[in-house]
C-alpha cells in the first residue's frame, strides 16, 4: 500500500487492540431471531453449494461468521486480521469451539501476507468502510480470489436516517467509518474497473434504530434524540419494518461477486 493510500485508514491497530481486548469468547453466529445475522448469513451460503472451499475472511477477529462455514459447510476456514489481541481471540475463539482455522497476522495490503489467487472464498464484514479508497480495497480481494472464485463483502450503512443519529450521539464512532462509500449503487464503478460480475449488490435488513440507539457523550440537549432512538428500536423491532430496504434507512449493504 502506498503511503498516500496510508492515509487513507480511517482506523489504526491501537483502535483494534482496544476493540477486541477483552471479547466475550467463544462467540459464534447462527440462524436466529437477529434478521440482520440472518440476512448476512443468507447471502454468505447461498453460493456455497461445495464443501470444502478455501475460505477467508479479511479483517475477520474472532470469526463468528467463519465459524458457521467451517461447521455447516466444512469450509477450509482462514482468518487474516493485523490486530494481535484480534488474532489471538481468534485462536482462542476456535479452539472453544472445537473447530480448525488458520489465523494469518498481518496487514492485508502487504503482498508478503499471503500468496495471491489462493481462496475460493474471500470475504469481508464491516472492513471495507474503514479506508478512503474502496476500488484498492477491493482490489486486493480480488487479488486472493481463485479465478471463478466468490468476493463478498458487507458494511453498515450509516447513511440517511442512522447516520443523522449518529452524527448527534455518537460523532466519533461515525468518524471511523468511511460513509461515502456505503451506498451500494455507488459500487458500480469498481465492478465495472475490477470486471466483477455482480451476483447480488443492495441494502439488507431494513430499518434498525439500534445502530444508532447510542450515546457517547450524555447532554441534555441530545436526550430526546436518544430517548427517540430507544423508542423508535422497540417500535420497529417486528420483522415487517426489516423486509423494507433503502440505503435511506436500512442497516447494512452488501454485495456477492464472482471473479473473473
């Protein structure tokens, strides 16, 4: 990676450091009542229709979405992230779980992490929207992707409606996330750059006021917005609202690529 690129993180190891120290273990995702996991997890499998597959998932501390391929799937499961407490809660993750995976430590634009054109799988959940620059990020997805291979990526959409409430209640949280690249329509230009064949491209989930029902620094002059956002995430908990989808007001995009 470049160093003009550098710049282009909006997150640092020390915030991942932070962020996974002291993660509940061993954490796993599965069909549930969360229509957001199981959203995710729809387009997550419906390619799948080989066991065995080579699989990595990029910036993936601790692998709870891994750990559903290799159970259900039998995916080979791999794990690249450059956080040390990330990798390491990944081991341990693993290993409560009873499940093999390879944790890889290092930085994913490196190209001495890993060989390229190795995985059949290659995927990412709440990674892409930390850089500046989506088409190099993509690119180097594409880059360990098999020829015939699956890209597929996934962000919160903080956009419209939840990133309006998250400007007022939590601003630094927001500064982490790249929002400009968040809408899905706007992925066109690198799949067209990237000649990636969209399976599936959109917002998933509907409308969730719980990724927004936050508050970093309490004020009175901010509390009727979180007393709203608490109210508003028990009003639209009902699975009707999260059927609805609009880069407006949904909570994650997402997108299926077969590589050329």
């Amino acid at each position: 990676m470049t160093t003009e690129q550098t710049k282009e993180r909006f997150t640092e190891r020390e915030f991942w450091d932070d962020y996974w120290r002291g993660m509940r273990l061993p954490a796993s995702v599965g069909w549930s009542t969360n229509v957001g996991h199981n959203e995710i997890l729809k387009l997550l499998t419906r390619e799948l229709k080989t066991r065995g597959l080579k699989t990595l998932e990029v910036g993936g501390a601790p692998g709870q979405y891994l750990a559903f391929l290799v159970k259900e799937f039998g995916a080979e499961g791999h794990v690249l992230d450059y956080s040390p407490i990330g990798c390491a809660a990944t081991r341990r993750n693993f290993e409560l779980l009873g499940l093999p995976v390879s944790v890889h430590e290092g930085d994913f634009f490196s190209d001495a992490t890993l060989q390229p054109r190795q995985f059949d799988v290659v995927y990412s959940l709440g990674f892409i929207e930390h850089f500046g620059d989506l088409t190099s990020v993509m690119e180097r997805h594409v880059r360990l992707t098999k020829p015939g291979g699956l890209v597929i990526v996934g962000c919160p959409n903080f956009r419209g409606i939840n990133g309006w409430f998250l400007s007022r209640l939590a601003p630094e949280l927001l500064s982490k996330h790249n929002t400009q690249m968040m809408d899905p329509a706007d992925w066109v230009t690198f799949e067209q750059k990237l000649g990636l064949t969209p399976l599936f491209r959109g917002c998933i989930a509907g409308f969730e006021p719980g990724i927004f029902n936050r508050w970093e620094k309490p004020s009175v002059r901010h509390a009727p917005l979180k007393l709203a956002a608490a109210v508003m995430q028990r009003a639209f908990r009902w699975k009707p609202f999260k059927l609805v989808n609009d880069v407006r007001f949904s909570q994650y995009s997402m997108a299926v690529y077969r590589v050329p």
